[in-house]
C-alpha cells in the first residue's frame, strides 16, 4: 500500500503503520482486487489487451470464463450463461425490454431492488409494477400474483446487506419466471437454480473483477422468453435497439462473443477470479470465507458499546457486505474521512442509506486479518476521536 501519512495535515489522526490492514480496500464495488489478478492482467497483456474481440485469444478467453462458470454454479438442465456490455443496469433495461411480458412483482429491500422498480414502473409498455418493500435492515416479504409474469429481487441487496433466498414465492406458477438479482453475492453465496429462472450479476463485486459486462444464468424457459417476446415484437412492429437485444446477446455468446467490443480487462481479472475460487473448492469455500469475515464485523459490533448489526435478524444478514449501526453522536463521516487517509477505503454507508452507518465488504477475495485489522483500526480512531487526541 503506498504510504499516504505525507499528505496529512498535522491535525489529522495517524493510525500506526503497525495496526493498520495490509490492504485497505473494503468497498462493496468495485470492490478489492487481488494482486494476483493484476499480475495475471499483465501476463495476458501481450495476448489479449488491445487484440481484437473477434480473434482466438479472445473468443478463447470467453469460452473458458464460461467453462469455468459453469463448474463454479454447477450448471445442468440446459441452464445458459450469456454475458452481455453495460453492467447490471444495463441489464435491466434488456430484462425490462425483453424478457418482462406484461407485469413485474419486485421484492424491494434497498437502493438497488429500488432501481429496477424504478425502471420498469416507468416504462410505458409495461402495466404498473407490484413493489413490495420492507422496513429498512428486514427482508421484504414474497407474495405472489396472479396476474404477473415475472418476480424480481436481490439476493444480496448492497445497499442495506439484507438477504434474500432463490425460493419461488409461494403460489408462484412455472410460467412467471424468477429474476434473481445476484450482483453482489454470486461466486461467494450457494443459488438454488431450480428457483432462479435468471440470476445475473455484475463482475465488480464478489469476483474482484471491473465493471461494464453483466451476466446472466438463465433457465430453458427465460430462454424461450427472450426469443418469444422478440418474435412477437418484431410482429407487432415494436422495433428492438440491437444494443439491448437478449436474443442478440444469447447468439453471440454461444459463438463466444459480444455484440459490441468487451471490457477485456475486465474478463481478464475476471477469468482469473473464477479460477482462483474453483481452485480452492468453489462457491462453498468462498461463502465460507465470507462469512468469516462478517461474523468477525457482525461479532465486533455487537461487542462494542452502541454499535450493532444493522439488519435485526442473523437469517437475513449478509455474508458478503456487512452493514453496522455506529454509537450516538459519534461523526461517521469523519471517522471515515481519517480512516481513508490512514489508506483505508471506501467503509461509508451506501450514499442513501443512513449516516450513522459502516459498510464493510467481506467477499472471499479479502483476508481475515484485514477485517481484524480494519476492526482495531476503527476502535483505535473512534477512541482517539473520544479523547480529541490527535497526534501530530
Ligand atoms: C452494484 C449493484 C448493481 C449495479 O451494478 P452495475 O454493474 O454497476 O450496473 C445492481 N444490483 C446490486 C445488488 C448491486 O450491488
């Protein structure tokens, strides 16, 4: 870590080199990337960055990332994994263009669940999404309507560190398919794909990855969906952007490529993530790794004077970001503030979120003593915030 003390001011708090986590980065995404990665990053320089999306190196290096996700989730019963450019965002606008027939029912739970309702209640072809949202740090509820096609929420919502499982609501028919926002939690949290008739993710997040592709495992039936709704516009006339095109999507990545040109570097650190977690025994050895390190974060809290986990019950507490409540009249903002310049990273609240928070990250790629170190680290700052110490 570069050493950041010079450009302090004299009153700012210096955490002893000693105490401080050897990597400092805890953001929730674009969330830390190993030095390994890097390393494999330079190593495929010469091949792959800066050559052409439509040669071997690089089909080949989509084909393995598929091969290996595939392994990774244990994929069968003609489940498809299809990336496509734009992030998770993008992909739902694709999902509300093209796989949405009629009526959404979202779970929402935070910021991002919030997103998607937003998106689809406001597009004019689709009759007015059901939301169902819950107090904040609980888990909204999973109803389920007869008159809608699709279901959508997050099995990791970032924003908040709420959880909620793959499980079809109850009452839910085959034919209203499941869109599992898995953005934040695939690779480090076990999927029922029997529940899940799309769980896409994003590469920024638990695969230590970059932004700007998303993913999406998708059932036989999501499958039949995309092509069918398709088929059925281009009938009626409704003309379908090629850039948000599912169908379009799924065909070039069968022939392991993209409509338009990747983030290579992204499928890069990417593909090096994947290979890492299946070396050391897949999402199952993952999840334990998070967890770890969020029972370090959740354990601490509860602890310590005034602080606890935000999200009341232990069932629907993320493995993956750890959020917590911060004491009273404590100034979390410049907690964080000395925390940053002390080069500890990205540990604010989600933006909207309250401001008397901590999130933490702990995806498989970060290490237990980090989290350890990053816990001293704050009860070290807040106690020298208590006693207006600042040590020059
Ligand atoms: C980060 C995040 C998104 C948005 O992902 P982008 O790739 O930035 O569009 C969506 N949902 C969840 C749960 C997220 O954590």
């Amino acid at each position: 870590m570069p050493d950041t003390t010079v450009a302090l001011n004299t009153h700012d708090i210096v955490i002893p080199r000693s105490l401080r986590p050897k990597d400092g980065r805890f953001g929730s995404g674009p969330s830390k990337i190993r030095p390994e990665q890097l390393t494999a990053l330079t190593d495929a320089s010469r091949s792959v960055l800066g050559t052409s999306h439509r040669q071997d190196p690089v089909k080949n290096l989509i084909a393995s990332i598929r091969d290996d996700l595939e392994s990774l989730f244990d994929l069968d019963n003609g489940y498809e994994i299809i990336l496509g450019n734009g992030g998770a965002s993008t992909f739902w606008d694709v999902a509300t263009f093209g796989l949405i027939e009629n009526r959404v029912a979202h779970q929402v739970a935070g910021e991002f669940t919030h997103r998607f309702a937003e998106v689809t209640r406001a597009a004019p072809f689709l009759s007015r999404s059901y939301v169902d949202r819950s107090e904040p740090g609980r888990r909204p509820e999973a109803r389920a309507y007869a008159d809608v096609d699709a279901y959508a929420w997050a099995q990791n919502e970032t924003s908040t560190g709420v959880t909620t499982p793959t499980r079809r609501p109850a009452g839910a028919t085959r034919d209203q398919l499941t869109l599992v926002d898995g953005v934040s939690s695939a690779g480090a949290m076990p999927n029922d794909f029997t529940q899940s008739d799309v769980y896409y993710f994003s590469p920024q997040k638990a695969f230590s990855s970059d932004g700007g592709t998303w993913f999406a495992v998708m059932s036989p039936q999501a499958i039949e969906r995309a092509y069918r709704l398709e088929a059925t516009n281009a009938r009626v006339g409704r003309w379908t952007p090629p850039s948000l095109s599912l169908t379009s999507a799924i065909e070039n990545f069968r022939k392991n490529q993209t409509y338009n040109t990747p983030a290579l570097t992204t499928l890069a650190l990417m593909h090096e993530q994947t290979k890492w977690l299946l070396e050391h025994g897949g999402v199952p050895w993952a999840y334990g790794r998070a967890r770890t390190n969020s029972n370090l974060v959740y354990d601490w809290s509860k602890s310590r004077e005034g602080l606890s986990p935000f999200v009341q019950t232990d069932d629907d507490r993320s493995p993956v970001t750890a959020v917590v409540n911060m004491p009273e009249g404590l100034d979390v903002q410049e907690l964080t503030r000395i925390l940053r310049t002390n080069g500890i990273f990205d540990v604010d609240p989600y933006r909207t979120m309250g401001e008397r928070q901590l999130r933490i990250a702990c995806f498989p790629s970060i290490e237990h003593s980090d989290i350890e170190d990053l816990l001293r680290c704050v009860d070290w700052v807040i106690d020298k915030m208590k006693h207006g110490q600042h040590i020059h």
